[in-house]
C-alpha cells in the first residue's frame, strides 16, 4: 500500500508540474475563466483538484470550433463591405460613361466633323494629286 501511494504522490507531482508548466507557457488569449496567475495558485494549493479545474475549465481549446473550416460570405464582414464597394464603383463607372457619352453626342452634334477624326472625309484622302500617285506606286493592293 505504501508503495501505491507513492506512486500516486510521484504522478501528480508530475502532473501537477506539467499542469503549471502549460498554464505557465500558453497565451493569455486561450486561458480561460481567470487570469493565468490565479490558475498557477489553484493548481499548486489544491493539487487534485486544482489540476481537474485547469484541464477541464481553464484550459482553451487550441482551434476553436467556430473559427475553424471556410466562413459563408454573409458571415465574412470583409466580403460585405466589398460588395458595397463594388457597387459604389459600378455606379460611378456608369456615370461616367453616361457624361462620357453625352460630351460626345454634343462635340458631334455642334461642331460637325471634328478636324483629325476619322470619321472627316480630308483626313482619309490625299490632299495633293502626287501623293496619291505615290501611294499607287508604293504597291498598296487597297488602291488599285
């Protein structure tokens, strides 16, 4: 019997030492219910006992259950001000286009052919006869 006790006594000891050593190291952010420095008195004033609390009570997960696989996009706070953002920049990119197209149906409507728009019939032809004949001579096939 003495023997068995004995060997009881050395296990929690070791255990106990184990138990104040992880309290010790782990993150402040992962012990829970009390702060670490309580956790290390509970576990060396009340040996079993204390050492059932820890392992069971303050003792956080390593992943937690709720941050652990992919997130659903409506739960992903970053995904929905993204959609925002997008929306916003659509919706400025459509104005734009809209003055866009407005300042170019009132530059065609008032001025008439613009000078240097290839739509002006004197910028697609030759102004001078011997360019023209130039241009027929350089072997062009569209010309002939």
């Amino acid at each position: 019997m003495p023997r068995l006790l004995l060997g009881l006594a050395i296990v929690v000891v070791m255990v106990t030492i184990y138990a104040v050593v992880d309290c010790a190291m782990m993150s402040a952010s992962r012990v829970r219910g009390l702060p670490k420095v309580a956790w290390i008195a509970i576990i060396i004033l009340l040996p079993v006992i204390g050492l059932v609390l820890w392992f069971l009570i303050g003792r956080g997960r390593k992943n937690p259950v709720v941050a652990s696989g992919p997130r659903a996009p409506d739960d992903d706070p970053d995904f929905l001000v993204s959609l925002g953002r997008d929306a916003e920049q659509d919706e400025r990119i459509r104005k734009l286009e809209e003055e866009l197209a407005s300042l170019d149906s009132e530059s065609t409507s008032s001025n008439g052919p613009v000078a240097g728009h290839p739509d002006t019939i004197s910028d697609t032809l030759p102004d001078d006869p011997a360019d023209r004949e130039a241009d027929h001579q350089d072997g062009d096939p569209r010309d002939r």
